[in-house]
C-alpha cells in the first residue's frame, strides 16, 4: 500500500499519509488546507527505478540468448 507524500500550498509543510484508493480527501495537517501537492514517494520512485534496471538487465543481455537454454545454437 503506497504512502504518499504531499506540500501544502497554504503553508508550504510537507507530510506523508496513506491514502486508501478511492479517498482523495487530504488535508495539512499543520494549517489544514486541503490545497495540498500529492507528490511522488522516494521510497516508491526508488523501486520503481531498481524495478525498472532489474527488468532492463536481461534486455542488455540479450546477446546472452545463445548462451542460454533457448537453443538457437
Ligand atoms: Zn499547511
């Protein structure tokens, strides 16, 4: 389940909070302005990039092919 975390724009605070699918009622908790920046989470960007190298490794291996049990050789 995905933590996001947010920027007010009435006080410029930054805060994390899982929000359940379907909720997007999300207010600061310091000035309780609901005009509030979802932005991406580090931690989620994180594995998406590692997600990401480790789904592009076997591709840059691909010469690999042969090498393998795919017996095109
Ligand atoms: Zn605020």
């Amino acid at each position: 389940m995905p933590i996001y975390e947010y920027r007010c724009n009435q006080c410029a605070g930054e805060f994390e909070k899982y929000l359940p699918s379907g909720s997007t009622a999300v207010v600061c908790p310091t000035c309780e302005s609901a005009r509030v920046t979802r932005r991406l989470s580090l931690l989620s960007v994180r594995t998406n990039a590692a997600s990401a190298g480790a789904a592009a490794m076997p591709m840059q291996g691909g010469g690999g092919c042969c090498g393998g049990g795919c017996g095109c050789h």
